[in-house]
C-alpha cells in the first residue's frame, strides 16, 4: 500500500532551509557522490566529475585530494569496514582502491571490472567480497584476496543503478535498476531468488484507488538500501515514492509498500546505523529536498519488528504448553506481521530540508558524534545538515 505523506499531520516534520554548514575547497567540478567510514572519528570521501577525489576529516577540512589519471567521473566512494584504511572508488569500469590517509598513489587498480561503467559499489562486511552494479545491467562480484571477478549476475533488462549487501548475510545482496526491477540474490545461484517489479506494484495501486486517470513517472530504481537488520529494504525510485520490502523466511519477499517521499524523483535513500533503532532513513530527490524518515510504524517495517519481539519473548517456566500448543512457527509469526493495519501507522516523516539544488547524493554520517546528513549536488561543495534534538 502507498502511503501519502502531508505537511499538516501532527507529529509532522520541521520543515528546515538555507541551514546547511558548507565545506568548501575539495573540489573544482561537480560532486557525485560522497562516503563516510564507519564510527565517529572516521574519515569522508567525496567523488567528483573528471576524476576527483577528496578526503575530509570530521571538522570539514580537506585533507588529501588527487585526480584520477583516467578522467573518467567518480560515480561512488566507499570505506571498507573491515579495513579503515582503504577506500573503493568507481570510475568508468575501474575500482580503484585508495589508502585515505594518503592519495598519493593507488593501493590497487581493479580493471575493467566492470562491464560498462560502474554506477554502486558495495562491500561485504567482512571485505572479502565488492559488489559493483554497471551500465551493462550487470551485478559483478569481485574477490578482494585475487582481485577477479568470482560472479556475474544477469537479470536486469537496463541499467543497473544500485547495488547492496545484505548485512550479516555475505552471500546474499539486492539490486535495483532502470527496467523498474528489485532484485534479491543469492551468491550461489546465477538467477534472482526473487524479482519485484515496481512498476507492477504502482499498476495495481492505480487499480486499486481507481486512479487510471492520473499521470506518474516511471518507477525508475535509483537507489536501494538496506536496514542493519537485513531484511528491509528501501528502495529510492523516480515516480517520488521510496518503495520498501521485507525478507522472511526461506528469503522470501513477505511484504511490499511504499511511502510518497518527494514531489519529483527520488535519487537517493540511505539507512542510519548509527540511531536509536535500524529504521531511521534518509532520501534526497531531484525536487531540491532532503528528508528523514522514522519508518519504524510502516506496515512493511512493523511486522519485522513484530516476528522480532515475538522470537525474543521469553518462555513463562511456571506452565509448560502440552504438545505443540503454544509454539509459534515461522510462518504464524509473518501471518501476524502482514495483518498490521496501515491505516494505525504514524507519520514518518520527521525532518524536511529545503535544500533547493537537484540532489545528487545523500550520505548519513556522525560527525564529532552528532548525527548529521552530507549532501551532494550541481556544486563543487558538500553541505552538512545536522540531526539534532533526535
């Protein structure tokens, strides 16, 4: 079900503009993209068009900058968590991987990893594997330890935008792309476990509110993430909306939704792993507006919060069930989920920056501790929004 978000909910949004802090002098073109290392005193990264790459510290200085030989536009810049001195950056078909402390020289160039250039890259959690998504349609895993590409994965009909491990789970990832596809992968299986088309799922909601008459754009898949608890996912698309989805049992796709997040495309959403509970979630879009979520209430999310709290509830020792009664199997668990009534949901949406600019990147990141979002767009700086009183 979609739910439309509104300005006049109580418990709304603080509608906030012109108060982003600017770091400036990384950068002379456009920047692309931007990545944060884990933890609170951990380095940044920021890509731009023509081969540029900055690190910042905390306080918003730049601390080393080069141009790649190749020119080509950095498309993502990501820090493993395994290894905090290196950092992954895509540009045209290549990786290279870059010692942030020092970009002096490449630590390593991965060559044409890609099939055509390289829109997302993703770590596993254990840095032993690179999932990178292309122009191609492809999803290409490389083992780290060899450098080779140990995984192709061919499903997507268009562009493949966006790609991300699942954490805790090293050989399972999702993608999304411009066929209007989500798609969950197992590493040892050359096709999708599943495919949910979010264009199917726009279909039906037009049939199910008698909305035929009514023009939307594409749900074009431009960004996907997934929760620390891995089994949300959300997933930034072009008709406004970021689309979620659940993973159950048996990696199945139990539940789907959606939440109305911006008045033109959605380009990007990011999860927070660094506030209260896993369902905090950022989105950027190409009507200049950058946004914070709390979809902790949606259906989607609260039926995994539900199988959760049931799966910890402890036993009462004093009467013992007879037989199978009071056992609650997997699948009772996600029946109970799905029945939550969407209507008793909250409003999610917490924080609205009018950051006016077409947004090219949104990055959650705690800086000297405090939870803010970097934003990337038509200019050569980063704006910095600070999360406060959250």
């Amino acid at each position: 079900m979609i739910k439309e978000g509104t300005l006049k909910e109580k418990y709304c949004q603080k509608s906030v503009s012109s108060m982003a802090q600017q770091w400036t002098g990384g950068h002379t073109t456009p920047v692309l993209c931007i990545g944060a290392a884990a933890g609170a005193g951990g380095f940044l990264a920021s890509g731009a068009e023509g081969g540029e790459v900055t690190v910042w510290t905390q306080e918003g200085t730049p601390l080393s900058q080069m141009r790649l030989t190749s020119r080509d536009d950095v498309t993502c810049t990501v820090f493993s968590g395994a290894a905090p001195g290196l950092l992954y950056v895509s540009h045209g078909e290549t990786v290279t991987i870059l010692d942030p402390r020092s970009l002096q020289k490449p630590v390593e160039e991965l060559k044409d990893v890609g099939e055509d250039e390289i829109n997302s890259l993703s770590l596993s959690e254990t840095g032993a594997s690179l999932a990178l998504a292309d122009d191609s349609g492809a999803v290409r895993v490389v083992d780290l330890q060899t450098g080779k590409v140990s995984r192709t994965l061919r499903k997507h009909t268009n562009i493949c935008s966006s790609v991300a491990f699942r954490p805790q789970r090293p050989q399972s990832l999702v993608s999304a792309g411009l066929d209007m596809q989500l798609m969950l992968w197992n590493l040892q299986k050359a096709r999708p476990v599943w495919t949910y088309s979010l264009q199917e799922a726009l279909e039906e909601e037009e049939k199910s509110q008698q909305s035929a008459g009514q023009l939307f754009n594409p749900p074009l898949a431009h960004c996907v993430s997934v929760a620390s608890c891995g089994n949300v996912l959300a997933c930034a698309a072009e008709d406004g909306r970021v689309h979620l989805a659940r993973v159950g049992a048996g990696s199945r796709l139990e539940q789907q939704g959606a939440i109305k997040t911006h008045s033109q495309g959605a380009s990007q959403a990011h999860f927070l792993n660094f506030m209260p509970h896993a369902y905090w979630l950022a989105t950027g879009g190409n009507d200049g507006v950058v946004a914070l979520w709390d979809i902790s209430e949606e259906p989607v999310v609260a039926g995994e919060i539900k199988v959760k709290a049931q799966r910890r509830k402890p036993k009462n020792r004093k009467s013992k069930p007879q037989g199978d009664e009071g056992k609650r199997s997997e699948e009772e668990l996600s029946e109970e989920a799905r029945s939550i009534d969407p209507s008793q949901t909250k409003m999610a949406l917490k924080l609205k920056f009018n950051h006016e600019e077409k947004v090219n990147w949104v990055c959650p990141a705690l800086l000297k501790g405090h939870a803010s979002l970097l934003v990337a767009d038509q200019s050569t700086s980063l704006s910095v929004y600070a999360l406060s009183g959250l």
